[in-house]
C-alpha cells in the first residue's frame, strides 16, 4: 500500500460519512447530529492518521479506535432510528454498513499483526 487512499476501507468510511451528513442535514437535535457525524468522520480520519504514523503499530492502535468509532456510530444510529430522526430502513442500511466497515477494520488488524 503506497497510501491510504487506496484502502477500500478509507474509501467506504468517506462515503458512509458523506452520506449520514446527506441523511441528516435537516436534523434539528444539533447534539445527536453532531455526535453521529463526528463518530461517521472519525473512521476513515484514524485509518489516514494511523497509517501516516510511519509504524506498524501505531498503525493498528488507529484501526482499533476507528473500530470503536464503528460501533459507537452503530449505537448512535440505533439512538436516532428510535426517536424518528433515521427511519427502520435506513437504520437496517446504516448498521449493515457500519458492520462492514468494522469487519473489513478487524480483518486489516489481523493482517497487519501477521507483519509483526
């Protein structure tokens, strides 16, 4: 990998933050907003931050917070599709993807472990 760019994780985070500010730009709970697009913009930013780091290790310690953003992202969609913000479907969408993209993180660790 000559850089980030090129990991389909990075590019699949960008697109899935892209979207949730689209999905949610007439949100007027301005705290869920901003917590769900922080957490949706914190993925694919840690992958770029941790693989600029130079180290192998420094590198998986970004994959796991961006895995953490995953699931904290995951709950926040849980949060909004319950008071009306996401409807059922898009919730189902956004988790599924959100699940990926924490799969794809972990299966990224693994192989980068294997290099140590």
């Amino acid at each position: 990998m000559d850089s980030f760019e090129e990991l389909d994780v990075w590019k699949d985070g960008c697109r899935l933050a892209a979207e949730l500010y689209t999905l949610l730009k007439d949100c007027r709970d301005r705290g869920l907003w901003d917590q769900i697009t922080r957490a949706a913009v914190s993925i694919p930013s840690n992958i770029a931050e941790g693989s600029e780091r130079g180290g192998t290790k420094e590198f998986i310690q970004f994959l796991r917070i961006a895995k953490g953003s995953c699931a904290e992202l995951r709950t926040q969609i849980y949060i909004a599709a319950r008071i009306g913000v996401l409807d059922s479907e898009q919730c189902k969408a956004l988790t599924e993807r959100s699940k990926k993209l924490s799969a794809m993180l972990q299966n990224l660790i693994t192989a980068l472990h294997k290099r140590l």
